[in-house]
C-alpha cells in the first residue's frame, strides 16, 4: 500500500503534462516566460494532479480568490474555478476530515484566557484554576 500511495505522489511527465499545460493554457492565459513561470512556481503541477482526478481530489491552500487578478497573478483558487476543480483552505479541511486535537479533552484542569491586553496580570495563554493569577 505504502508503495502505491508513493506512486501517486510522484509527476509522470508523459501522463500529466497534458493537465499542466491545460492549467497555463486555461488558468493563467496562454505562453508564460521563464521569469513568469518562476513566479508561479509548483502552483500549475498542484491544479494538474487535482485535475487529473477531480472526483477523487481536491486542492487545498490558503491563498485568497482575486477574481480580476490576470496572468502569473492569478491566484488558485479562481484558477481552480475557472477549471471546475475543488479549491478548499486548511481550516475547512480539517473540518472536512473532522480533525481535533482533543488538547481541551486531555488537559481538563486548563481553561484558555481570554487576553485582556498589556495590563493583564498574567502573560499565559491558559490559565490553571488552582494557582493565585
């Protein structure tokens, strides 16, 4: 399994090169220089691999929708978009897999302060009912 998973992490030139290029096509507008594509970075290889399998993929980042942003200034969410990929943030996606720390559950004796401001008596983030503060 292990070696499956690593499979599908690794970019088969031959197979997905065809959704990088529909990505600088359709995503960013057409031929891009050398100094455009060092700006934009690895971000059309993370739209293409969602791309490859949108049913089954989603990506996810935390860079904000500019709708009229052109070119390299496109952000990944509106390529996303235009691409009919799914496009979360991190918050909604640890919503999605209901990740929880559980730290409240495991430290039960600590409440979390509310900070107050520069005057507050105490600098902690959580404060232990039992102490004087």
């Amino acid at each position: 399994m292990a070696r499956k998973n690593k499979e599908d992490l690794i970019f088969r030139q031959d197979e997905q090169i065809e959704f990088v290029r529909r990505v600088i096509t359709e995503g960013y507008g057409g031929i891009l220089t050398g100094v455009d594509l060092n700006r934009i970075g690895g971000d059309p290889f993370l739209i293409a691999s969602a791309l490859e399998d949108p049913k089954y993929r989603t990506v996810v980042t935390e860079e904000v929708s500019k709708p009229n942003a052109q070119g390299v200034n496109r952000k990944i969410p509106d390529i996303c978009k235009d691409l009919q990929v799914e496009c979360i943030n991190i918050l909604k996606f640890s919503k999605t897999l209901n990740f929880n720390t559980n730290w409240r559950e495991e430290i039960p004796e600590l409440e979390l302060m509310r900070y107050s401001g520069p005057d507050s008596p105490t600098t902690s983030l959580f404060n232990d009912p039992s102490s004087d503060n």
